[in-house]
C-alpha cells in the first residue's frame, strides 16, 4: 500500500522528537498534518519528469548529461533485468499519454504543465 511507504518515507526524512520528559515519539500528528491527503509518490514522478526536462534543456558538455547518456560497456547479470531511472520516467510519460515529449522539452511551460498533472494525475 502506498500509503505505508509514504508514511515511513516521511518518518524517516522528518525523524522522532524528544519531549521535554527524555522520551522520543514519532511526529503522527504532524506528518498527517504536513501531508493532508497529499500523494508523495505523484510528487516524486513529478520532480523525476521536472529533472528530466531539465537535463535534456543542458548543453551536451555538462557532466550530468554525458553521464546520463554513457553506455556501460560490460554486460548486465543473467535474469530480469532491473528498471533503470530513465525506464521509470519513461513509464511515467507512457501513463501521462506525452506524445512527442522529445521536442515538449524546449517549451519550458508546456513541460511545467505535464509536471504540475503529474502530481495529479490517478491512476
């Protein structure tokens, strides 16, 4: 349930409290307050389609964008081979029906209105 996730992602980053008393707790009431019904995982797809806008804007001498586009050039382990960032983000863009999001990218406001439905957007 992404609910669960999203409750420990937040207690992990937002951490216990001590009281005045030495005792810690966990910030229940806060995090249910700080989120109101809020779905991280739309808002972390969101910043993952914000990025990728923002890395493929780059010049191609930047060092982020020549590390995105390296090829391994050894061979990937036997078996199912795992989902890499960019599958992902891909997936995303599959699920938000983006058609011709190569050239979406130049248009700076046209790429910010596919993020701000990302964060939206119900499955």
């Amino acid at each position: 349930m992404l609910v669960v996730f999203e409750r420990e992602v937040l207690r992990k980053i937002f951490g216990p409290t001590k009281e005045r008393d030495g005792m810690w707790r966990i910030k229940t009431d806060e995090l249910a307050e700080l989120i109101r019904h809020k779905n991280l995982i739309h808002n972390i797809e969101a910043q993952q389609l914000r990025w990728l806008g923002h890395l493929h804007r780059m010049p191609e001498e930047r060092m982020v964008k020549k590390g995105i586009k390296w090829k391994l050039m050894s061979l990937r382990p036997q078996g199912r081979p795992k989902n890499r960032w960019e599958d992902d983000v891909r997936n995303d863009m599959q699920k938000l029906k983006i058609k011709n999001w190569i050239s979406c990218f130049r248009d700076r406001n046209k790429w910010k209105s596919y993020v701000e439905k990302a964060k939206t957007f119900k499955h």
